[in-house]
C-alpha cells in the first residue's frame, strides 16, 4: 500500500490535481503534516518524526483508500482537457465515463465551458446529464460528433476495444462511429495482449425471440477458440439481463485468440437475431490509460 500510495501522489502532481480537488476534500497532498503543539514540541525529535510519517500515511490512505477509482477520476480528468466550448460531446456511461460527465457538468457551472451539446449513450448517463444541467442533443440534429469520450473493458494493442461488459455498446457504437475524435479512458487493468484475453465476456446483444438459438450459433462460429456463450442474467432469479433497447445480451468467453477481428465481426454480424457485438476495431483515435506509474497517453494516428 506504501509503495501505492506514493506512486498515487505523483499520479495526481502529473495530472495537476490540486490538493482542494483530492476527493476525499483533505487538504494534503505531499506536505508535511504540522506538529500538533506544545506537548509534541516536547517529544524527542525521532518521536516526532515517527508520528509526523504515521499521520501522513494515515491521510494518504484515506484520499487512496479507493485506489482504483482514483484512477478512473484522474484519467477522467485528463480527458476534459479535450474537451473545448461549443463542441457536440458523445458522453459514455460506465463507471469511469461518469467521472467524465460530473466534470463536464462542474466546468458548465463554473462558466468554464459553454455550448456544450452532450448526446449520452446510455439511459443512465441521460438522467445523471440532465441532472448536471448539460444541454443535451442526438445524432437526428448532430450526425457529425466532435468528440466521444468513455471507458471500456478491454484495450489491445492496436487499441481495438471490447465494450459492454456494463450492458450498453449499440448506442456507444452508434455515437462513437459518429465521431472525428474517440478518447477512451481505462485503468492499467483493462489492458490486454489481444481481443478476449482477459478471459471475461466479450459482449453480444442479440434481440429476445429464440435467444438459445442465436447463442447456440455464436459458440458454434467461434468452436476453436474454446468459446463459450451465456445469456446474461440479474439477480438470484437469474432473469435475462434487458438492454435499454430491450434486448438480451450472449456474453462470448473465449479460451484463446479469435483471430482476425475484422473477419469475426463480420461472421457475428451475418446471424440473423444478433444486433451488435462489444468490439469496436479500429474505432479510438486515443487511450489515456492510468496506472500507479502515471497517465499513459495512447495515440492512434
Ligand atoms: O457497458 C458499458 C460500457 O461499454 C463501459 O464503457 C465499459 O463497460 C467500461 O466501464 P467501466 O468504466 O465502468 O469499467
């Protein structure tokens, strides 16, 4: 935890983030904290010390005590550098998106960003916009998308993406395919050395009538990579996951590389019941990736 939390700080010097917008609202970061008065003045000075390195550690772990969601917040800062007034912003949902979009809301109300057009791509993120007071559009009045900006589960090398694992992808494809800049933000951990190798599901959506059949299809055309498919439920009563479009969604495990992406999306795509599948090839033109070491910029071009 030491070793994490010293790294966390300099993650946060490289990001610029003060110490007033740490989210626990403590007020250090990288000071040393002061004596406490007359008795400590007193107390031999390797006392002292000891208390002074035990109280900054203290402080440290409680702003890194949610390591990973620092992280996600930092890297979310970064990406609103991007962000410029008057721009139309595909805004995603996920965990690390919805840092992106409280940000965006917070420039808003400062006065530091203006005409924002935010089209979201999940209901979700649609709700916590309209809470934040950005102004909200679609792809009917803006086909063309200056920027999109979200997370996603898996990054290979290429910086070819896999999407969904939180239950939305059809309108994040729609809106990202839409747009002239792509930045995804992720933490080191969804880094993979190629499409499916985390080992966790690559997303399908496929609509609800005969769902067993279009699964059966989808292990079927991926038989030797080891794949497995499974519907995605909710809950003790395992119901079927629903989309916010109303479909199902066949999580795809894979055992080992399925090869040519281009090719597998094209084969998954020609199943009639199947909407869209969770991989976005050749889609980010950027990756802002954060690790304890720092932020890790990724261009693609
Ligand atoms: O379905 C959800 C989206 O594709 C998310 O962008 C993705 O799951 C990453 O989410 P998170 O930032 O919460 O890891």
């Amino acid at each position: 935890m030491t070793a994490a939390v010293i790294r966390g700080v300099k993650i946060f010097q490289e990001v610029g983030i003060s110490a007033g917008t740490a989210p626990s609202g403590a007020s250090m970061v990288g000071n040393f904290p002061p004596g406490d008065g007359d008795e400590e003045q007193n107390s031999p000075a390797p006392f002292r010390v000891i208390v002074g390195i035990a109280v900054y550690y203290l402080f440290s772990l409680l702003l890194f005590i949610e390591d990973e969601d620092h992280l996600k917040k930092i890297a979310a800062y970064k990406v609103v550098e991007y962000v410029e007034s008057g721009m139309v912003l595909g805004l995603g949902p996920g965990s690390t998106a919805k840092h992106v979009v409280d940000r965006i809301g917070e420039l808003l109300r400062q006065g530091k960003l203006k005409d924002i057009d935010g089209i979201p791509t999940s209901k979700k993120t649609h709700e916590q916009a309209l809470s934040l007071g950005i102004p909200l559009s679609d792809l009917n009045s803006h086909p063309v998308v200056d920027l999109a900006i979200d997370g996603a589960d898996e990054v290979d090398p290429y910086l070819n993406l896999v999407k969904g694992r939180g239950g939305s992808l059809l309108r994040e494809k729609m809106v990202e395919g839409a747009c002239k800049k792509f930045v995804v933000i992720v933490d080191e951990s969804k880094l993979v050395n190629y499409t499916g190798g985390s080992g966790l599901a690559m997303p399908v959506k496929v609509i609800q009538f005969c769902w067993k059949f279009t699964a059966s299809r989808l292990q079927n055309l991926f038989q030797e990579s080891g794949c497995v498919a499974k519907l995605r439920t909710l809950g003790e009563k395992a119901e079927p996951y629903v989309t916010d479009n109303g479909n199902y969604i066949i999580d795809l495990y894979f055992k080992q590389s399925i090869g040519d992406l281009k090719a597998a999306s094209d084969s998954i795509l020609q199943i009639a019941g199947v909407v869209e599948h969770g991989m976005f090839i050749d889609m980010a033109t950027t990756v802002i990736v954060a690790g304890e070491l720092g932020l890790n910029v990724k261009n693609k071009y």
